[in-house]
C-alpha cells in the first residue's frame, strides 16, 4: 500500500470507529429525555430507571465519540495538508458551528446528569431537550461540509486557490439537504434498534430464565417499557429512510453519476438499467431510482477514464446498505401491524419478534458504515469532487503504516474498552446474568 491509502485508510478507520458514537450520541438523548419526561409524567419507577441507565450509557458514550471526534478533527489537518489548506476557508464555518454545538450538548449534558435533584422537573426535562438539539446540530453542520465535498459550490477557483468563498452558499451544496435528513434518520433507527435489540435479548432471557413474574415481573415491566421507547424511535426513522434513499439516488444520479454506476457496477451506459437486491435484479429499477422512469438513460462506468472511477467496494457497501436497510423497514412494518393488530404496545409475548429484534440490533450501524463507505469511496479519486484529488491534498511524509497500526490498535483497545464498560451497566438488568436490581 502508498502512504496515499495508508492516510486514506487511518481516515477511514478514524471514522468508522467514531461515526458509531456520534450517530448515539443523536439517538440516545432522544431515549433518555422521553424516560424521564414519562418519569415525571407518571412517576414510574421504571422510567426512572431507565431514565438513569441511558443517561449513564450516553455520558459514556459520549466521552469517547469527543475523544475519537477531536482525533479526526488532528487527522484532517495532519494527513491531508492540502485539503484544509485550499478549502479550510470554505468548510471553516460549519465546522466552527459544530464546535459550539458540541460545547453546548457538553454543558447540557453536564446539568443533565448532575441537575436532577437540583433543578426543577421543566428545567431538567429541557436540559436533556437541548442535549438532543444539539447532538442533532453537530452532526447537522459536520454533514453540510461533507455534502460540500460532494458538491462544492460558494467560491470559484483562481491561480489554483479558492477565492471569492462565500460560505453560507457552500453549506447550501445540492447535496446538504438529503444527506442531512439520511444521516439523522440513519441515526435515530441505529441506535433504535440497537437499545431495541438489547431489551428484546433481556425479555428472551426473561422468558427462558423464569425470572420473578415472568415477562409481568419486575424486571419484565422494565424490559417491556424500555422496548418500546426504543421502538417508537426506530420504526418511524426506518420506514422513511428508504424514500429518502430514493431522494439521494436522484440527487446522486445528477451531480455524481460515476458514484451511481459505481454503487450497481453498471459498466454500459443505457436505458432500463438494472436494480439488484441480493440475487433479484429489477430491471429498470436503477432508472427508477435515480430518474423515475424505467427508460431512463443512465450513464456507466464505460463514460469516465479508468482513473476517475470509483473503487468496486463502493457496489458491495451499496447492496449491504440496501439490505440492512429494507430488513429494518420490514421489522418495522411487522412491528407496526403487531401494534394495530393487540391495540397495545407491548410485543413481548412473541417470541420472534424478540429474537428478531435481537438480530436487528446491529443492522443499523452495518447499513450506516455500508453507506459512509459508499459516500466517501464513491467520490474518490476527489476529495473536493472534480477539483481537488485525494493525492494531491495529502500529506507527502512518508512511513504513515506507523500510524495506522497504531491507531487500529488504540481503537480496538477502546471497543473493548467501551464494550465492557456498557455489559456492567446493562448486566443486572437481565436474569441469569446477576441479581435483580435494586430500585
């Protein structure tokens, strides 16, 4: 591998590993302000508790997508010289914004954890409100510079320097608007599905462990309750994404058309051109996608030189997005016909559905991962599409293998890390893994 790739890839892992955490650190405020907002609604001990643990998961979660955040923000200027240097005047301002975002979700937070026998019920619930803003505004400024290197606009270049920025024309790239909303439902319905998962296990051992009362018990009510917040998160976000799948596919097919035939590997350049889920090839269905016809004429791989077109990954990460994403949809409409179906919501007496809530779990952060992969390796070989290449901006020291074992083995000590720390507040919830709690 070049030193090119190695910083390419230290991006990448850099990302990969945070994107995880600030994709929770949207959803999860969501979940803990509506446990404790039903906390002080009904003054149920569940809640409360529930209320208590997520906001405790969130703190720590939170600390490590900063840490991993601040690394990227190193990384950006330190591999990729060139990049801040020609556009750091352009994107400086919503990553200005993002700063002040992260400051006020930190001090919320703060007032969050350490305000609840302090302040006032109104004030406390608020203080997790602006939490929830926040988080959703960080991710909300970092996306419109992403959505600027997909299509940059607000300057113009001149003797090979980026003059005349105006940058609130650049945080309006075409591509703001969708990758925006994909982004924030993207992590709504991760990180629904995955407390989902988690509660859905619990009530499976629940069941299977005879605890107390069954799924009535204790710690079954608990479960129950928890399950629910989660879905009524997940399933909204999940049903919306794929249409607002269908709105990027459109916004793709125009402004980075390489990217599109890169994402179903079409090589020829006509009309019908095919959709593939899984084996099933749809014919017409990219047409579809991208122009609303079936006899759409969309442009293939054969139209760009050898060196523009992006790397074969870019198909598979699209159909693993693909998937993951429809499989999220179709638990939520079965999730959903439950629900009309018992007039209650409460799906705990169905065993699969619990066991397929489990297996959800992880859907959501592989459809995520799948799709940053398709964003960012489909613009390549541009860093700022068809200005300025990835080669170009990076830095020219050389031996970054160093830094990218390093960096890969700091993240995978941290996952562990991080992975423990989450059993020990979620192990005494669940029968046979440690004595019930005590509330």
């Amino acid at each position: 591998m070049s030193d090119v790739l190695f910083a390419r890839g230290q991006m990448a892992l850099s990302l990969a590993f945070h994107i995880v955490f600030a994709a929770i650190g949207i959803g999860m405020p969501v979940l803990m302000v509506a446990a404790e907002a039903l906390t002080r609604r009904t003054g149920d001990p569940d809640y409360r508790t529930l209320a208590l643990r997520w906001a405790k998961g969130t703190a720590v979660l939170f600390a490590v997508g900063a840490v991993s955040g601040t690394v990227l923000s190193f990384e950006l200027g330190l591999l990729f010289p060139g990049f801040m240097g020609a556009a750091g005047a352009v994107i400086g301002m919503p990553f200005s914004l993002e700063g002040f975002a992260f400051f006020t979700e930190a001090i919320f937070l703060g007032i969050f954890l350490y305000g609840r026998d302090r302040l006032s019920s109104r004030l406390h619930v608020f203080a997790g409100v602006v939490v929830a803003l926040s988080g959703l505004a960080s991710a909300v400024f970092v996306t419109m510079a992403n959505a600027w290197m997909n299509a940059p606009r607000g300057f113009r270049v001149a003797g090979g320097a980026f003059v005349d920025v105006d940058p609130i024309a650049a945080m309006a790239s075409p591509f703001a608007a969708h990758e925006i909303v994909h982004t924030a439902l993207a992590a709504y319905a991760a990180t629904g599905f995955a407390v989902a998962g988690v509660h859905a296990f619990a009530l499976l051992r629940t069941r299977r462990a005879a605890a107390p009362g069954g799924t009535d018990g204790p710690l079954g009510r608990l479960h129950r309750k928890a399950l629910g917040i989660a879905l009524a998160m997940a399933l909204p976000a999940a049903l919306a994404q794929p249409i607002v799948g269908h709105w990027a596919g459109q916004e793709v097919a125009v402004l980075q058309p390489a990217k599109l035939a890169a994402m179903e590997g079409l090589v020829h350049t006509g009309p019908y051109a095919p959709l593939h889920v899984g084996p099933i090839a749809i014919p017409g269905g990219l047409s579809v996608l991208a122009f609303n016809r079936p006899d759409a004429v969309v442009t293939g791989l054969e139209e760009f030189p050898p060196g523009d077109r992006p790397h074969p990954i870019v198909e598979t990460a699209f159909h693993a997005m693909v998937a993951a994403g429809l499989a999220m949809a179709g638990l939520a409409v079965w999730a959903i016909w439950r629900f009309l179906r018992r007039r209650r919501h409460d799906w705990s007496d169905s065993r699969p559905f619990l066991f397929a809530s489990t297996l959800a779990a992880p859907l959501g952060f592989l459809a995520m991962e799948a799709g940053w992969i398709v964003t960012e390796v489909g613009r390549q070989p541009w860093v700022v599409y068809g200005i300025l290449r990835t080669a170009d901006a990076v830095t020219p020291m050389p031996g970054l293998v160093g830094p990218f074992i390093a960096f890969a083995a700091v993240y995978a000590f941290l996952a562990v890390v991080v992975v423990a720390v989450l059993w020990r507040q979620v192990r005494p919830t669940i029968p046979g893994a440690a004595p019930e709690p005590q509330r």
